[in-house]
C-alpha cells in the first residue's frame, strides 16, 4: 500500500513575515532593556490552571518513573500567575515573550497556540501603564499616541445607555438589528455587555489609531482591583485597534482573600454550567499572601501585533505552522 504524503508541510508564513517577526521581537526587546525591564522565563506547563470562565486550557498528564500517579499539568493560558509570583519575590520590573496555549475558537484572530507579551510595573498605575504601552505601540506601529475612552462613555457614545446603571432589558433594547436575537435571549448582564460591546462598539473604535477602554464593570474585574473613585469598576484596560483587540491589563489586585474569594466563584459557575474544573493556584494565592507590590500589568497578542504591522488579513499569515498544520 503507497503511503499517502502531506501535501500541507509548508509554512502559512510567507518569508518576509517571518523576517518581520524577527524584527519586531528584537525591537520589543531593545524597547525593554532601554527601560532597564528584565526579560524572564517561565513555566509553559503548571500544577494549576486559571479559573476564567471564559478560558480553557489545554491539560496534559506526567508519567514518571517514581510517580505513584499521573500528575495532571495545565499549559499555561498566560504567564501571568508565575510572573506574579515572582514579583512577591521582589524581582522588580519584569516582561516574557512567551508561547500561551487556548482551547477555543480557530479563526482570523485566533490560533491554539500563539505568543504573548506580557509585562509588570511596580509602582505604575494603569493609566501609567497605558502611556509605556501607548510608547511601544508607536515604535512598532508607526502610528499616533493612543486614544482613552472609558467603557461608560464608550456605550454612551456608541448605544446611548450607561452601562454602569442600565438593566438587562434595556441593554437588549438597544440591541440593533445585527445582534438583536441573541440578545433577547441572553438574560446575564455581564454576556450581554460583551456581546454589545463586541458586536457594536469594538467596529467603532480605534479605527485610525489605537484606543485604550478602560474602567470596566467591577463584575468584569479579573484580576484587577476596584476603582478607589468609583467602585462600580475596576482599573482595567483593553487595547483595541481597526478592529482587533490586542491587550488586556490591570492595576493588579493584592488581596488574597479577595482572590481566593473570585477564584471560587469562578469555580462555583463553572460547576453550574458543566464546565471542566481545574484545581486553584495555591501557590499563586501564597505568593500574593506574601505581598504582591502595588503594580500594573498587561498582556499582548504578539502575532495580532504583527497583523497590524505587515497588514495581514489571517493569523495564519503571520506564524509559521497554525495548529491545522502543526
């Protein structure tokens, strides 16, 4: 019997945008170390997962010789619990390149696998945070300083109906058209806001430069501490532009208790709605009981980065092997 041969084993990655890849790494790189900012290396595979209801990792099983059991090891959807940890190690200023691994949707904007740039600022507040990232955006994009708009004034202008205040029913009255049977249906404020947010006001924004949302519900706070001003949102920021988000960070949240308490509520949903359960990071959890100094921090799609840089239409463009062909 002749063996059939892969026809797919070339790369989806044209040579040029390879090249520019490599570019623009080196140009992150410079970006840091003129900042004095470490580069680290951290695991891609852990004992714990996040909680996210809305991410879902990638497990896999040790099998060792010794180990009276396979161990369960989560691929890391973000770097972002071992950074922190060793930010409550007093490491200082830090930032990874590094691979992140997501079991969702494949699509224009989304690969399994892809990378990431993460980065932590002690001593910065969100809005500090947004002008280092407003600086990089414009050396590797070659465009404008970014815009801020706050999520309130974001559905203001977009929808006309304060997010902060408005109830499920109104928010599916100003649902238009393109989205209008979903939103009849969906009855958690929460979805419902994103659905609006990303079906109407992300094509609207950022559209001739990039544009930082910030203050987003307390519901939607992550990992994020509350506004002091204002405690119906959080001081958390999302970068958007033409279309494409690209980043998502945070006034970091130091509360361990307050942690704990969102890590089990997150698990209680996931429970409610027969999603997988992954156990909690406790050493993540210790690590914050330690002390976790006042920071910021933010995370960056690297290959949606490079879309935008060489104008790609398809991630696929802009890594060597997506996962169909992996």
């Amino acid at each position: 019997m002749t063996k059939s041969v892969p026809q797919d084993w070339r790369p989806t990655a044209s040579r040029d945008a390879l090249v520019a890849r490599a570019k623009m790494l080196a140009s992150i790189r410079q970006f840091f170390a003129e900042r004095d900012v470490l580069e680290v290396d951290t695991p891609a595979m852990s004992q714990a997962s996040v909680t996210d209801i809305h991410l879902q990792p990638f497990v896999t099983h040790l099998a060792a010789p010794g180990q009276p059991a396979q161990l369960p090891l989560f691929l890391s959807t973000s770097p972002e619990f071992h950074m922190k940890r060793l930010l409550c190690a007093d490491v200082g200023a830090i930032y990874q390149l590094s691979k992140a691994f997501r079991n969702e949707e494949l699509g224009r904007f989304h690969n399994s696998e892809f990378t990431m740039l993460e980065w932590y600022r002690p001593d910065f507040d969100h809005h500090q945070l947004m002008t280092e990232m407003s600086e990089l955006m414009q050396l590797i994009l070659a465009c404008e300083d970014c815009d801020r708009i706050s999520y309130q004034q974001a559905f203001m202008d977009c929808l006309g109906i304060d997010p902060l205040v408005a109830s499920v029913t109104q928010l599916q009255q100003v649902a238009p058209d393109s989205c209008r049977d979903l939103a009849v249906r969906e009855t958690d404020k929460d979805t419902l806001l994103q659905l609006l947010f990303s079906m109407v006001i992300e094509p609207q924004i950022g559209q001739h430069r990039p544009v930082f949302v910030f203050g987003f519900p307390a519901s939607q706070a992550a990992l994020a501490q509350l506004n002091t001003a204002d405690p119906r949102v959080a001081d958390r920021f999302e970068l958007y532009f033409k279309g494409i988000e690209l980043a998502n960070g945070f006034r970091e949240l130091q509360d361990a208790a307050e942690q704990r308490r969102r890590f089990e509520q997150d698990c209680a949903w996931r429970a409610a709605n027969g999603l997988p359960q992954a156990p909690i990071d406790e050493r993540f959890l210790a690590a914050l009981d330690h002390g976790l100094p006042e920071c910021s921090g933010v995370a960056l799609g690297v290959d949606r980065l490079l879309m935008l840089k060489i104008g790609a239409g398809d991630i696929s463009q802009v890594v060597a092997f997506p996962v169909d062909r992996a």
